[in-house]
C-alpha cells in the first residue's frame, strides 16, 4: 500500500505522532499539514489516555505471598495489585527469598499465568519461573494490556520445593505508565 500524501486527506483530519508536542492536522486538497501544539501530558498517549513505552516509568507493587514453613511442593497463590488509576505495565520484577536468606527465585514458578482483569499476559500459559523477571533480568518488557482504575491484575504462583525449617516470601512489582 503506497504512503499517503497530503493530497490524500481531502476532508479529513489527520491527528498523529508528528513531532513531540504537535499534532498534524490536514483539511483540505493540496494544502500543508498544520501543526497545533499539544500540552506535554498528552504526548505520547494512547486513545486510552495511557502512555506509550517510555523511561520515567510508575510503580504498581503487588501483595506479598508468604508460602510458610512445611508447605508443600506445588503450593500456589496469588499476587495481586490494583492500579488507583489508569495504568499499562511494561517491566514485571520478581523475586522470593528465603527466611534464611537464600534467593529462592528458581524454586517458584508463574503458573498458569498473568492477567489483567480476565485477559491473560503472554501467548499461552506454562510454568515460568520467576527469576526470568529478576531484578537483573534484561529485555523483558513485556505487552501488557492497560488496566483501568481498580481492574485486578493477578500473578498466579506455585512453589516447586516442599519447604522444610524455613518459609518463603515471593514479592512483585510491575513497572509501567499511568495516566496522570
């Protein structure tokens, strides 16, 4: 499909990425595309009113889960968080630690999956062990959809260990953008 050109917006209004702070407007055949400044908060937003991926992230922290001593293999919970606002997550860090203080980061996995609401993040569910979103884990922004105010986004967890004189607590905190 060939790229339009301003002769093809004949009639409409055309509002885009332009440049940062502007949006492209063209009305009619043969004439230039105007640029109308924009207040800062609204670049880059979505037609959701959240923002697009970008540094100077917000911080949604999900409930604790503390698996006690004498839990079994295959124990599982859920972490869950509830944004006050609009939110869209991008970078998910996990951990869980023992109360001996080993990292127990490849003894808990994510298992069947992540939602948001009832959409499930990911192509298709599985174990997942959650030091793949340690906090040194690198490239794993992942496509969250956005949540509305006080939609429920849940980690479903299970340990892989039967926990014998210690317990672990598994912790979560999904970086994104929230509309301000």
């Amino acid at each position: 499909m060939p790229l339009l050109t301003t002769g093809d917006l004949d009639g409409l209004d055309v509002v885009g990425d332009g440049t940062e702070g502007d949006v492209l407007i063209g009305r009619h055949h043969g004439r230039a595309l105007h640029r109308v400044p924009t207040p800062r908060w609204m670049n880059a937003a979505s037609s959701q009113g959240v923002s697009r991926p970008q540094e100077e992230l917000d911080v949604l922290p999900f409930t604790a889960v503390t698996f006690a001593d004498g839990s079994g293999a295959n124990t599982a919970a859920v972490l869950v968080a509830t944004p006050q606002r609009p939110f869209r997550g991008e970078r998910l860090v996990m951990g869980a630690v023992l109360s001996n203080g080993n990292d127990a980061g490849n003894s808990v996995v994510i298992n069947p999956a992540i939602y948001v609401g009832a959409v499930q993040v990911g192509a298709d569910q599985g174990s997942i062990p959650i030091s793949a979103f340690g906090a040194t884990a690198f490239g794993v922004r992942l496509s969250f959809p956005a949540a509305g105010q006080g939609t429920r986004v849940s980690i479903f967890v299970q340990t892989l260990i039967a926990l014998s004189g210690v317990s672990m607590i598994v912790t979560a905190v999904l970086y994104g953008r929230a509309m301000r």
